[in-house]
C-alpha cells in the first residue's frame, strides 16, 4: 500500500456491515472520516465507537438526495445501498434509486470537490453467469424484470454513469465488484447465507436451505475485502476497474451449511425451503486483474472467517436487545443534519410508532 497523507474521506453506507470496518480502519490510519448513512440497514451501534474521535464525523442523510459535506474531500468510497436480497427486494423503487440516483449524487460531489471516487459494486452484475468463473470482461445474464433487477440493474446503471463521468468530466473513477462478502457486523436478520446459517444454528433453530443447497457461491472474509478495496483507491489513475474483489474458493450452500454445524457444534436439522426466482445458480471470481493490478489476494481462509463470524453472533445471540432503540440518541459529532429524505422516513416510521 503506497503511504499516503491525511486524507479527507466521505463513506457511504458508512455505519452497515462492511462501511463500518472500513471507517474504522480509515480513523485508525489517520484520516478525517465522515459517514454518511440513512441507517435503513446500517446500525449506529457500528459507528458508536468512532464518535468520540475527532477524525470522524457522522451524518445522518440520505444519498437519494445531493451530498453537502461543506469541506475538503479527497476520496469517496460509494458503498450506500441495502445488499441482502430480502432488504432491497423489501423497497425495489427504493433501491433503484439508491443505486442510481446515489452514483449520480456522489459523482457529483467527486466533480465539485475533485475527489476520487469508488463505487461498490457486485457479482450480481453478472447475473446467472453462463462463464464460469466470472472474468471482468464478461457482460452478465441479468433478468432485467425480475425481483433481483433492482439491485442488479441498479448497480449496472451505476456502473455506466461512473463511466460516462470519468469521459465525460474526467472525474477519477474506480468500480469494484465485490463478490460474497461475510464476517462480523453482518446484521442478525439480515437474510444473507452466512448470517443466517450462523443464528439458526446458534439457536439450534432449522438451517433454511433454498433449492437442494447445490448452488454455488465464494465468500470473502471482510477483512481481505478491505485491503482490496484500499489498494483499488490508492492505485494509479489509469487503473479504473471494474476489478473482482472476492474469494475465488467456490462453496456450496449445503456445503456452508455443514461447515456452520461443524463449527458451532449445533443440534440444528437442515430444512429445505424453494429456491428463490432468479437465485443464481453459481458464482466465482476470476481474481488475476486484482492480482496483477493491485498485488492483491484474499488470505484469510473460510474455516478461520467463520469462526470469527461465529464468535460475534454468538455474544449477539446470548445477549438480549436493548429494550430502547439506542440508535436514535443524538450522536456526539455530525457533519450535517438529515437531509429531506431522511425527515420523511423518520415521520413515517414515528407514525407507525410513535415519536422515537
Ligand atoms: P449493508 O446493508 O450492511 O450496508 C449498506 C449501508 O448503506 C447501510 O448502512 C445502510 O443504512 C446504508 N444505506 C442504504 N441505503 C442508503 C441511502 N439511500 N442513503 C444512505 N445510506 C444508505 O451492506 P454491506 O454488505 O455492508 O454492503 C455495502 C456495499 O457493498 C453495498 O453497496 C453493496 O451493494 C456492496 N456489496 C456488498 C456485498 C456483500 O457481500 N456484503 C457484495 C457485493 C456488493
Ligand atoms: N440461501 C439459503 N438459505 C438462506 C439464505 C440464502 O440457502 O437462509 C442461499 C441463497 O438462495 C443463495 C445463497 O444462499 O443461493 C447466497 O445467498 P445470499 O442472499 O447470501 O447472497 P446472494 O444470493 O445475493 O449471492
């Protein structure tokens, strides 16, 4: 990693699974962070710490709507979105919007400000893959009208429009497409494979199987994910992507679903369940671009990931929620109050529920 000064760095999705290791390392490193998060499926709890920092910031906004950071920024990691199935399939016009409109939004802020700008993006752009594995030059086998178009179609889209800026505006771009990623922090009703299998059997509840468990995934452990995404930043100019970040060890499900058994030690019985429509069927990284471009290699082996995961969901599991949703106490440092999107979620969730 090329040693660089203090930087001044807007995360988005800052406070979710993966923006919030990457905070962390980020303040850790010495540069001057801010979060920016709507907290729709990222949790304050994930950022709590950092707060007391003063390299780090948080805002509460929303990236359907312009970005006003009001200072300096050098670099923007793009990483706002829902990314498990059940939450962006929950609001699919949401989630378009998100993908899009949130892509147009943190360019535009790179374009003002000169940032470089990255843009997480997934394997999910290659659909149900008829290549396997996936090479970056491959195009995808997207259903453009199913229920996982949302997210697939929206990440496309983004895509482009970080494409057509860096022609159009010369705005530095680099798009990474993230495949499986897991580890700690994942949240526990996520919906995704890994932290589900862990809860259920943790809780010796059935492990939910969707299909005959014969589909394939590459999880990546979040740490290894990091490095890459660091090094993708920090590269030269003319290295843009789309690069493949992701563990190229291909699983089953049911395979994982055995491992997490083994692990844990649980009394969990496997239930099968349908396979979702459009479930991609396998999924692979072709990893030599991130090789030769950035030097980069996942290291961290799925039986070690697992434990780690393992370790963090069993103290959530054995320790009951709050009875008060801590999350929406005043946080002590933020960069900017909630932008319009924001106060129209907060009004509609406190009709539901009464003021937070
Ligand atoms: P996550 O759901 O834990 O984090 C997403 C964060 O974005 C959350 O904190 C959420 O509150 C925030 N967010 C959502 N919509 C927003 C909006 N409109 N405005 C502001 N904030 C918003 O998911 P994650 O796994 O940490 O994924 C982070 C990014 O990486 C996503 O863009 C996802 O598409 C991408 N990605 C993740 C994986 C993976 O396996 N985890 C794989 C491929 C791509
Ligand atoms: N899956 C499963 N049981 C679950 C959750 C997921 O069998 O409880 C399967 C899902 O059908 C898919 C794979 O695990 O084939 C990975 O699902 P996930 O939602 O984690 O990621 P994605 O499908 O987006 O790659």
């Amino acid at each position: 990693m090329p040693v660089i000064g203090k930087l001044n760095i807007v995360v988005t999705g800052g406070a979710g699974f993966i923006g919030s290791h990457l905070c962390d390392r980020l303040v850790q490193k010495g540069h001057m962070v801010t979060c920016v998060d709507n907290l729709h499926t990222g949790r304050f709890d994930n950022v709590r710490p950092l707060l007391n920092h003063r390299n780090f910031s948080f805002a509460e906004a929303d990236v359907r709507e312009p970005l006003d950071i009001g200072g300096p920024v050098d670099r923007i990691y793009n990483l706002a979105c829902p990314a498990s199935p059940p939450h962006y399939q929950t609001d699919p016009i949401g989630t378009v919007k998100t993908c899009v409109l949130g892509a147009l939004h943190v360019l535009e802020l790179a374009r003002s400000t000169g940032a470089r700008v990255l843009q997480a993006s997934t394997s999910e752009v290659y659909g149900d893959p008829e290549i396997h594995p996936q090479p970056e030059s491959y195009r995808g086998s997207v259903n453009p009208i199913g229920p996982r178009a949302c997210y697939d179609e929206g990440k496309r889209c983004a895509e482009a429009l970080f494409f057509d800026y860096r022609r159009m505006h010369g705005v530095a771009v680099k798009v990474a497409r993230i495949f499986n990623t897991y580890g700690p922090r994942m949240l526990e009703n996520d919906g995704r494979v890994i932290s589900n299998f862990v809860v259920q059997a943790l809780r010796n509840k059935p492990i939910t199987l969707y299909g005959d468990g014969s589909q394939t995934r590459s999880f990546c452990y979040v740490e290894d994910l990091l490095n890459g995404l660091e090094l993708l930043m920090e590269s030269d100019d003319q290295v843009t992507g789309p690069i493949n970040l992701g563990n190229p060890r291909e699983v089953t499900v049911k395979e994982i679903a055995h491992m997490v058994l083994a692990q844990t030690g649980s009394r969990s019985r496997l239930a099968y369940h349908p396979l979702p429509q459009d479930d991609p069927r396998r999924r692979k990284p072709e990893i030599g671009a991130a090789a030769q471009a950035l030097g980069w290699q996942p290291s961290i082996p799925l039986e070690q990931g697992l434990r780690s995961t393992i370790d963090y969901f069993a103290l959530k599991v054995a320790t009951p929620a709050p009875a008060a949703a801590p999350r929406r106490e005043a946080p002590t440092a933020v960069a900017a109050g909630p932008n319009r999107a924001v106060r129209k979620r907060r009004a509609a969730l406190s009709a539901v529920s009464g003021p937070a």
